[in-house]
C-alpha cells in the first residue's frame, strides 16, 4: 500500500493586484462631463428654489442620486464591497458637513447671481489650506501660504468689503459654504485613507437623504406638476452622474491634470446666468474669481510637487 504524499499542494498562482489604468484624454473628458452635469444641476436648483424650498430641492438632488450611485456600485464590486467600513462616525461627520455646504451652497444660488455664487464657492481649497494644518498635520511653507493670501485677497475683491456685498447676505451665504466644504473635503481626505471612493459617495448619499427626509415634513411643498416634479428628479440624477464622472475622472488621470478643468464651471455659470436670468459679472467679481482662480491651481500645483493628497477646486455645486 503505497503512504500519502505529504508533499505541499502546488501553489495556487497569485491573483494580480488592481491597477490603475491611465488614460488622460479620457480623465479629461471625464472631468469636463462631470463640470457640464454639475453646471446643468446648479441652473435646476436655481430655478426651482424660486418655487420650493432650498431643503426640499437638496432632499431630491440626495434621494435621486442614490439610482446611479447604486447602479455604479451594483456594476463595480457589488455592495457587500461598498458597504463595509471602517469609520461609521466618521461617514456621519462627513454627511453632516457635506450636507451644511451643499444646503448653504443651494441657498446662495437663489440668493446672488449664478456666477457670483460659483465664483465665491471656489474659496474653499483656499481654507481647506489654511484647516489642513490644525486638523491634518500638514506642513503648508511660504509659497503655500502666499497663495492663499492671493487668494483670499480674491475673494475680498469679489466681495468689496467696502461696498455693500460685505453685508450681502448671499455673500456671507456663499462663503460660509465653502467653509464649510472645506471642512467636508478634511473629512474626505480622512477617510479615503481607508475607504474606497464608492463607500464615501454612498454613505453620503444615503445618510443625507435620511436626515433631510425627518425635516420634509416641515417644509414639504408638493410639486405644482409632473413637469416640476421631473425637474426635481433631475438634479439627483444630474447630481450623482456628475460625482461618478468626478471620481472617475480622478481615477484615469493625475489630479494636476484634470482639475485645472474643474474651473470651466465658471464659464457655464457665467452663460448659464446671462443666458436665463440676464445677469452679467460685474468687473470686480470677475478679477476677484480670476485671481481665486490662479491662487487655487498655484496650491493645486505645489500640493502635487510635494505628493500631498490634492486638493480640487470645489466642484462649484455642492457636490458629494
């Protein structure tokens, strides 16, 4: 009778590891999508915050969103992948914050012109610099330093601390958004050191639309038509497409490429408001954005250089 062989089973081969697959004239493409679906996004909450409540328009642009952000983790890992995590707390903390941005962000749409709005909210890598010292330990140097002085003498520009914007409600509206955003994109930070891309969006998605679907009751304004209702349904739609082609974007591309196109929402928000409502940027704001503008590519581009995890220009609509 011949002895079992004890010799080692033969070894399985190793699975490969995921790679990154760069294709940068597709990351770009990607980015500009994602710029034009956001800017479409923000003409629709415009519109409707005229006739609906701000809370109301942000509780369908999260609740619809969560279609295509399911149907993306549906094709890409399924949701036992998504789901699991490892920060629950800290998903909350970046809901909460992330959902104050966008509602503040939504608000100063009906409260200035549409680039003003815009223009203003791209302040906020400008104080994410500035709060990545205390919350994240990050060594910021001169250059670092001296763009976000540039930066924010940007945004004094736009907001004529002399004149009357320094008392404009919609002002102070947008810039305690992009405080605030600055403050969610810590958080993102945080968090994708441990979680994937598709976790954090859904998480966000879905707890945003938890906690504005307790507060509905109080402000619901049943829509006036199916059309209404459609264009409801849209900004969710136009919402969670824009911020799966923002994260892929950044996954084909290096940030230093494809962010500089985040700033095209700019130029839509400028047509979109001159096409539709007829307004036309003033002198000052458009000098004060061109210079926040050059600030936030200089920090985008030292950022890049010392192989800190970027900073992008805010997306310009409240976005995840």
């Amino acid at each position: 009778m011949t002895a079992p062989s004890l010799s080692p089973a033969p070894a399985r081969p190793a699975t490969p590891r995921h790679t990154r697959v760069e294709n940068i004239p597709l990351g770009i493409a990607m980015m500009l999508g994602s710029v034009l679906l956001f800017s479409m996004m923000n003409v629709l909450v415009k519109l409707l915050s005229e006739t609906y409540p701000v809370i109301e328009v942000t509780f369908f642009r999260n609740a619809v969103a969560l279609v295509p952000v399911a149907a993306v983790i549906s094709l890409q890992g399924g949701w036992i992948a998504s789901l699991r995590t490892e920060r629950p707390l800290g998903h909350v903390w970046r809901s909460v914050v992330g959902l104050t941005a966008m509602s503040l962000t939504f608000w100063s749409f009906s409260l200035l012109p549409l680039g003003d709005a815009v223009a203003l909210n791209f302040s906020a890598p400008l104080f994410l610099t500035a709060l990545s010292v205390p919350l994240l330990g990050e060594k910021v140097g001169i250059h670092r330093w001296s763009a976000v002085l540039v930066g924010f003498v940007g945004v004094l520009i736009m907001v004529r601390p002399s004149g009357e914007m320094l008392t404009h409600l919609g002002a102070l509206v947008a810039l305690g958004a992009a405080f605030c955003q600055s403050f969610a994109m810590v958080a993102i930070r945080q968090l994708s050191k441990t979680e994937h891309a598709n976790t954090i969006v859904f998480y966000f998605t879905a707890i945003t639309t938890l906690i504005l679907a307790l507060v509905m009751p109080f402000v619901w304004v049943t829509p006036h038509s199916l059309t209404d209702l459609a264009l409801l349904s849209a900004t969710g739609i136009l919402g969670g497409g824009a911020q799966l082609f923002l994260t892929r974007a950044y996954s084909l591309a290096p940030a230093a490429v494809v962010a500089p196109f985040n700033y095209a929402s700019l130029l839509w928000a400028v047509l979109f408001g001159w096409l539709l409502w007829s307004e036309v940027p003033t002198l000052h704001m458009a000098l004060g954005a061109a210079v926040v503008a050059t600030s936030g590519l200089y920090i985008l581009h030292r950022e890049t250089r010392r192989r800190l995890p970027p900073t992008p220009p805010a997306a310009g609509g409240g976005g995840d």
